[in-house]
C-alpha cells in the first residue's frame, strides 16, 4: 500500500487564484471620448474669447442714470478691414473706406418679463452730440462706437450696458459656422447691390447669400424699415442654432462657431464672457417667440427731409419708457 505523499507548506492556507480581469477597452475608450468633448467645451470659449477685439464705447460725463435689466447697443458695421480682394469680391461688399453702420438695434433683458429687440433704423434722423441733426448712422461715422452709444442715450434716455458689433465677413463666417440658416421667402428677392438673386420659398442660406439677404434695400418696397425686419429675423434665427444643444454636441461646428464669433466681434472693454453668455441667450429668446418681442422703433414718415426716416416722437418715448421701466410685458412685436 502506497504511502500518502507529503503536502507542500507552500501551499497551505493559501487563497485561491482570483481569475483575471477582463481589461475594459470598451469603458476607457467611452472615458477618453467624454473627457475629449468636456475639453472641448472649456477650451473653445476660453481660445475664442482671447481673440476677440475689444473698444473703448462707454462715453465719458453725463449719462442716463442705470435701470432695471441689461441693455445691450448691437451695431452691425459694414468695415472692409481685413477682407481680402477675393473675400470682397464674392460677398459683393464693395470697396469702400472706413465704417458705417448698417444694423443698429437694442437688446433689453429685463429682470422679469419677454426680452425686447428693438431696431433703429439707421437713416433715423437725430440729434448728435456737437455734429448737430443727422442720420443715427452718422453719429459711427463721425466718432466710432462711442459718438454712436452717446447718440443713442440722447435719444432714447436707456443707458446702454455694453456694446456689440459685428462686421461683414464676420458676419457671413458665423453664418458658416453654424452649417447656415434657413429663411422662408414669401417671394423672390433678386438685388444687384447686395449681390442676391434668391427664389421664393424656404431655403438654406450660406453665410454669402444670408449678408446680402440682410442687406438689401433698393429691392424692398419698405426700404430700410422691410431691411432691419429682415435682420432680425435673420439674428433670432442664427441666434437660435448657435445656442442650440445639437451646436454643442457637435465639436466641428462647436469649434467653427467659436471661432468665427470671436473673429466677428468687437465689445466694449467692460464687457465680460458672462456678458456675451447672456447675450446669446436673450438673442436665442428673442428667436423663440414666445419669451422675447421684436419690434422698429414708432416712425412717422419715412421720407423726411429726403431720405431720412423721422420717429413717432409720442410713440417712440413710451416705448423707451416701458423700457427704462423694465415693463416689456405690454409691447407687442411688430
């Protein structure tokens, strides 16, 4: 009879062997994508915002004393600066000299209450601060943006919190950005000057045909008050997809859009990224309808002395009233 052999005390009490793991390729590759898209979404703003361009707008002595809300001065110009031959060429922007301001609205959010854009038209015809009775888009021309914020406060009685402006590549580059904007036409719109010919019905506008869709005048029967209709639908509309969650979800539109604002815009050195968060986000309410009014300052005759569009002035001061007031429960877009 065979004797029992002896135990190793080796392995005596020793655990058993735990199976090995399965490495998760699946689960680290899932990690990197999310920490990739979380970079993403704090390093664009942060790359952007230190591109773009600030200016000295906020005028010096009297000012309109600060009112409920904020109240932001949006300037479209029409700056060539920085456009090449080509880039001129293909947006039809001409090649004239220095800036004038093709876009002059007012965002006000209010503390409680729908967020109101308001169009100037910018052959207003007002007082400017030591250049005497001219068109509002004068006031750019003679003294930049802070000649141009002091004529508004005159006007209005508002005091403007910060300043925004947008020039024409920048513009159609943000169009770009957001893969472009689609507008209904109700008919065609076919303009030499801005360089259009566009057919009735909905349609995708590139960042080229939506510039000149925004710019025509000569082509509508409204002039420049059927003009700044068309921009702020335009505005709402760009507004409303910039900030929408598939923009955020995508990195390459994310990226260009970033990208193409800062290169687009020029605020006011007060104004910080929590300004321009809150900016997009009153301009996306303002596209919605529901939480924001849009709305042309009351006029009263569109050819006064010539071609200079004179405001209702009873009408006009209860608007900017229910502004200062920060009532803008009552306006009604229009």
């Amino acid at each position: 009879m065979s004797q029992p052999q002896p135990i190793d005390p080796r392995y005596v009490n020793r655990p058993p062997a735990k199976p090995k793991k399965r490495r998760n390729w699946f689960g680290r590759v899932i990690g990197l994508i999310v920490l990739l898209f979380l970079l993403t979404l704090i390093c664009v703003p942060l790359y952007a915002w230190g591109r773009i361009d600030k200016t000295d707008a906020m005028p010096t002595g009297e000012r309109p004393a600060d009112t409920p809300g904020t109240t932001y001065l949006l300037v479209g110009s029409d700056s060539r600066e920085g456009l090449s031959p080509a880039e001129r060429a293909k947006l039809g922007t001409g090649n004239a000299e220095g800036r004038r301001t093709d876009t002059i609205m007012l965002l006000h959010v209010p503390e409680s209450g729908p967020t109101a854009l308001i169009s100037l038209p910018r052959d207003s015809y007002v007082p400017i601060p030591e250049h005497g009775h001219n068109k509002i888009n004068a006031a750019f021309a003679f003294g930049g943006p802070k000649l141009l914020v002091e004529t508004v406060e005159g006007v209005t009685g508002l005091r403007v919190d910060n300043y925004v402006e947008i020039g024409f590549g920048g513009f159609a580059g943000i169009i770009d950005g957001v893969g472009g904007v689609k507008m209904c036409l109700p008919k065609a719109m076919k303009d030499k000057d801005a360089h259009i010919n566009l057919p009735a019905g909905c349609q995708q506008l590139n960042g080229t045909n939506a510039l000149g869709y925004v710019r025509a005048r000569k082509s509508d029967p409204l002039g420049d008050l059927g003009r700044v209709q068309r921009q702020r639908e335009m505005i709402g509309a760009v507004a409303d997809k910039a900030v929408s969650p598939w923009t955020f979800l995508n990195p390459v539109r994310y990226y260009k859009l970033g990208t193409a604002s800062a290169d687009a815009l020029t605020i006011d050195n007060d104004s910080g990224p929590m300004d321009m968060i809150k900016f997009a986000l009153a301009m996306k309410a303002v596209a919605g309808g529901s939480d924001g009014v849009t709305l042309t300052v009351p006029v009263s005759d569109t050819s006064y002395k010539g071609s200079s569009v004179k405001w209702d002035t009873a009408k006009a001061k209860a608007l900017f009233q229910a502004l200062k007031e920060d009532k803008t429960s009552g306006l009604k877009s229009s």
